[in-house]
C-alpha cells in the first residue's frame, strides 16, 4: 500500500481526531470561508518569484505574516519556522549558548535539543522532572532545581525546559524565568504543545475571571518561545513560530542559526497555512477559545459519570486540553484503551503505560467530544460495569496480565559518565551496563536513555514491552540490540 492508499483508506473512515494537526481536517478551514485553499491546494505551490517575499529577507508578505504572529503573541518579533518546532529549538540553542558552555536542560526534553548538543558542541546539565507516580508520567520542573543547577555551573548561558510538556503539565515559568534572569542567563522555553495557550490568557481574561489554562510561556517572562501552530492551532503539519521576547538574544544571531538549520525552498503551501491560521485567530479568536472551553467543560462532566474511567486532573498548572484517560484500574492497558476507541473510530495521539492522551485542538467540534465519552461509556459497561457505582466485575485474566506487566515508563536515571568505548549488547543483557546511544520511543520523542546514563532493570523491561505491542522505539536495532559501554 502506498501513500495514496492510506490516506485515501484513513479519510474514508472519516474518523475523529484527538490527534494533531489541531486543525482536524477541512472542514476547520471550509468553516471559516477559506474552502478555495483546500481546492487549489496544488496551484499554491510556489517558489520565491517577484512578489513572493523570501523568508530569511522578509520585506514584504513574509514580514507581514510575522509581524502579525509577534502581536498575535505580543513578542518584540516572531520568525515563521517551516522545519517544525524542532528547527526553532536548535537554533534557540545555538545561538544561546556559546560552543564548549554547559546548557542547563530538562531532562524530559525534546530530541531535537539533544540533537543541539552534538551540533553545538555543548555539555548537557540535566534538570529532573517531578514523576505523577498515579500516572508514571513526568511531572512539572521545580524552579528549586533550576536554582541550585543555574548556582553550580555558573558558567552555563541558557536554560531549556518544555512547557507544556507532552502530557499537558506546565511548570512554574514565571519563577523559574526569575530565577534564571537573576543569574543574568537565558530562559528558553519549548512551548511546542501549548501554541494555543497565549490566546487562552487573552480570552480568559485572567484569574479574576475564572482563568483555568496556564500563563503562556510570553506571559510568564521567557525570552524564546518556540510554539507549534500546527500541533493544537489551524496551520499545517510543520509549520510553528519561535518567538523573541526580550533584549538578551541578539536577533541577528538568531537568524543566522535559523538559516543553518531551515530549508532553503520554504514551502508556500505551509506557509499559506500559516496566514489563514493568523488570520482565523485575529478575526475569530476569541469565539474559538470560548467554545474550547465549553466542550472541555462538556467532556469532563461526562467523564465524571464514566464508572471505571480515571481523567487526570486539570487543575493548577495542567493545559487541559491534553484529556489524559486511564482505564488501567479495570485491567485495560493504555496500549488496548487506544486500540479499543480506534476500533470505535476515535484516533488518540498517544498512549504510556495506563494512560491514553487525546489532544484536542482548535479545530475539534462538540460532536467529537461526545462521541469520546460516549465510546469510553460503550468500553466501560463492556468490561462488565453497570450505570450504577456498584454494578461491576472484575477483569478477566488477560486483561489483568496485560496490566501487571508494568508498561508505565520507568523514572529518569541519573547520569553516571560516558562511555569511553560502545559496543553492541543485547536489551535484556544491557542492564547495568552505561547507555553509548539514546534510545528514544516515539511519540514523544524524549529519549528514555541517553548516553552515560545507566540501563536499569525497569528501563530494560520497558523497552521490550514497548517492542512487543508493536511501538517505534530508536536507538534499539531490528534484532534487539542497543549500544552500550
């Protein structure tokens, strides 16, 4: 089957999508009277002829749709990233951090900032996230730790953390951008999940109002911001924005770095993409982020009569536009949860140990949030619970098998030093032994080992599971090996 064929396969079920791009099909852009983009999807497809602009000496249309992001996101100034959110932060990185400097990271990072490390030259000072044990998923940062290691390798010039993170938790940007400015260094802060959020503060109208989403990263003090546009907002699959706010990065060095890593055909059809979702958002704004809202507060009233169904909790600093569910008290692995709501024609984004994470977006309808809950009520009275609290029976044994063979992802190792030599091992050899290579399941993204990190027993156990239902883990060869020394 080629790519036509799926694709073609895929839309004939017309599924519904809790997945990105956030903008979950045409119907977002015929909604908003932009229908003619999706007809002449292919007559669009340009290059930098007279009148075009050209993206890395933006004079006229291009500097106009960045202008527009900056006060769209109230930044000094905006650079529209076509290589995705990943391009962004390794130019983030590179032009933050002097080559040889230690760069003060979240350890939960993306692997485009690792990838930064080797292309800069720079020594990873890793900061350890929080674990959510309930879930076995990774926590917020605590501004204490950025502290201590800002203290301790003073002559580190920038911090890197992702807030959101994958799950939808946020950390304490305000006082953790403190904490870094009074040290005179630079905050960067992975925004990539939560492009939607700096709307969110506007549209709210704060605290006083019943704000429920965090501060966006622009709010809250960082100094780059990179946010996927196409992740929760209207423009498409790799298109994001990576934005200046304040005086402490030199935009020329920004730029420059963004050429290094950046195509040089940027794609006129995702960078239309791009405009339409300015547009729609300055004209429609707050409309959008008022129905948000209201088919959040839908789903998670439902949710609460779901007998069995556990939904993370969205308050404090939790985007919850990320619907973290869990059926695993019922014996249903995150891994089946995601299978049986695709068998019912619901895609989810993601799926970790007990949890299944569906990422809403801008484009989802209330229609989509109450066929999720009711699918989830479908599959609970199916493991044999009743409308009533007490009206239940226990899983049966594959199912409690499934569960007790602990798919949450084990906590982050320390490091313990690189290996001076690698070599080839078996997983279920490699434990004890120093990781050489990262080993990163996708999605998310974030590796599981990185190099000088020791293999331990729960990480081993992980990986096979992961392999065994079927996930995509790299750095983990075809017959089962990894790198270590």
């Amino acid at each position: 089957m080629g790519i036509q064929e799926f694709l073609h396969d895929y839309l004939m079920k017309k599924p519904v999508s809790f997945h990105m791009p956030g903008h979950k099909g045409g119907r977002f852009y015929e909604r908003f009277g932009y229908g003619a983009f999706s007809e002449r999807f292919i007559d669009c497809d340009i290059t930098e002829i007279p009148g075009a602009d050209n993206l890395f000496l933006a004079e006229g249309i291009l500097k106009e749709l960045q202008d527009g992001y900056a006060a769209l996101y109230g930044v000094k100034k905006s650079w529209l990233l076509i290589n995705g959110g990943s391009g962004g932060l390794i130019a983030a990185v590179l032009a933050s951090s002097p080559a040889g400097k230690p760069l003060i990271m979240a350890r939960n990072s993306h692997k485009s900032i690792f990838n930064a490390l080797t292309l800069g030259g720079l020594t990873p000072v890793y900061m350890y996230p929080e674990i959510i044990e309930e879930y076995g998923i990774p926590g917020e940062m605590r501004p204490e730790e950025t502290e201590r290691l800002l203290r301790e390798n003073p002559d580190a010039e920038a911090v890197i953390l992702p807030s959101p993170n994958y799950y939808g938790v946020c950390s304490d940007i305000e006082r953790i951008a403190e904490a870094v400015h009074r040290a005179g260094k630079i905050l960067i802060v992975d925004q990539a999940h939560g492009a939607h959020l700096a709307f969110f503060d506007r549209y709210e109208g704060g605290a006083a109002a019943g704000k429920r989403a965090p501060l966006s990263a622009e709010l809250s003090g960082a100094d780059l911001i990179v946010n996927s546009t196409h992740k929760t907002l209207a423009s498409l699959t790799q298109t994001a924005v990576l934005n200046l706010n304040s005086d402490r990065v030199d935009p020329e060095a920004l730029e420059d770095k963004l050429q290094c890593v950046e195509s040089t055909s940027p794609s006129y059809l995702l960078m239309l993409s791009a405009d339409i979702n300015r547009e729609i958002l300055e004209r429609h704004g707050r409309a959008l982020i008022e129905e948000w809202n209201g088919n959040l507060d839908g789903f998670y009233r439902a949710a609460e009569t779901v007998p069995g169904l556990k939904v993370m909790n969205a308050a404090g600093r939790f985007d919850r536009t990320k619907i973290n569910i869990d059926m695993s008290a019922r014996g249903i692995s995150g891994t089946r949860l995601k299978e049986l709501l695709m068998e019912e024609n619901i895609c989810a984004e993601l799926s970790s140990g007990g949890v299944v994470m569906c990422m809403t977006g801008v484009g989802n309808v209330r229609g989509d949030y109450e066929a999720l809950a009711a699918v989830l009520r479908r599959i609970s009275e199916s493991r044999g619970f009743g409308r009533e609290a007490g009206e239940r029976r226990e899983p049966d044994t594959e199912a409690k098998i499934e569960t007790e063979e602990a798919l949450y992802p084990p906590k982050i190792p320390e490091f313990a030093g690189i290996p001076e030599t690698k070599r080839r091992v078996k997983l279920e050899a490699a434990e004890g032994l120093i990781c050489a290579a990262s080993v990163i399941p996708y999605p998310p993204g974030v590796p599981l080992l990185c190099p000088g990190e020791r293999v331990g027993r729960d990480a081993v156990a992980y990986i096979a599971a992961l392999r065994r239902a079927g996930g995509k883990v790299t750095g983990v060869t075809a017959d089962g090996e990894i790198f270590a020394g």
